[in-house]
C-alpha cells in the first residue's frame, strides 16, 4: 500500500486530507509540524510527502532542505500544500525537490488527489 505522510499544523485541513486519501487507498500519516513531520519520514519512508510551508519548530522550507541533504529521502516526491501562492515561495520550493504546488483557500480534495496520482498513481480501493 502506498503510504503518504501528511505535514501541516491546520487540524481541519490535515483530517479533511487524511480522509479523502484514506477513501482512495492510500495509507496515511500526519504530523504537525516538520520537526515531526521528519522523523516520521525517516522511520517510514512514504511514497509522497504533503508539506505546508509555515509551521511551529520546523517549517516546510527547512524540512526540505533537510531532504536535500539525505540521499535516502531527496528522492520523494513532496507537494507543497500552501496559504501562498508567491511566484519565489514555489520557484524556492521546487529548488529544494518540490514537485507541485497547491494553495490552500484555492483547491478541493479531489484536486490533491489528482496530483498525488500524477506523482504516485492510484490508491488501492478496496473492492466492494
């Protein structure tokens, strides 16, 4: 099963997302912030990683300059889940390995599905 780990300090968001991924097939994680958010990635290794950029005690920035850093975890995809869309915040994010973008207020659900497919393909949904 494909894990996913998601990284963001909004409650609301991070259970909305966490659902929707679990109805797709997805097994997934959560942290709140990037310090934990990258211990979980070190233990787990997941397919793809959802970051928010702003965050207590690790943001999303640092977080991925730590990813650069480790042969073992440059290489996973990260979708940047954002309040701010700012042309330098994405061009900054993508330097350091982010593969896509989403701002908050702007997307639905289904959109971060569509693009966690893009980077990993499908879930696996049970069979009913």
């Amino acid at each position: 099963m494909k894990k996913i780990i998601i990284i963001e300090d909004e409650e609301v968001l991070c259970s909305l997302l966490e659902k929707k991924l679990t109805e797709e097939g997805y097994q997934v994680e959560t942290a709140k912030d990037g310090e934990e958010g990258l211990s979980k990635i070190r233990a787990n290794r997941p397919d793809l990683i959802l970051l928010d950029i702003i965050m207590p005690k690790m943001g999303g920035f640092e977080l991925l300059e730590e990813m650069q850093k480790d042969d073992n975890l440059r290489g996973i995809p990260v979708v940047v889940v954002s309040n701010s869309g700012q042309p330098v915040e994405i061009d900054r994010a993508q330097k350091l390995g982010a593969k896509d973008w989403l701002v908050k207020t702007e997307f639905d659900p289904q959109e971060v599905i569509d693009k966690v497919i893009v980077q990993i393909g499908e879930g696996e949904k049970k069979e009913e």
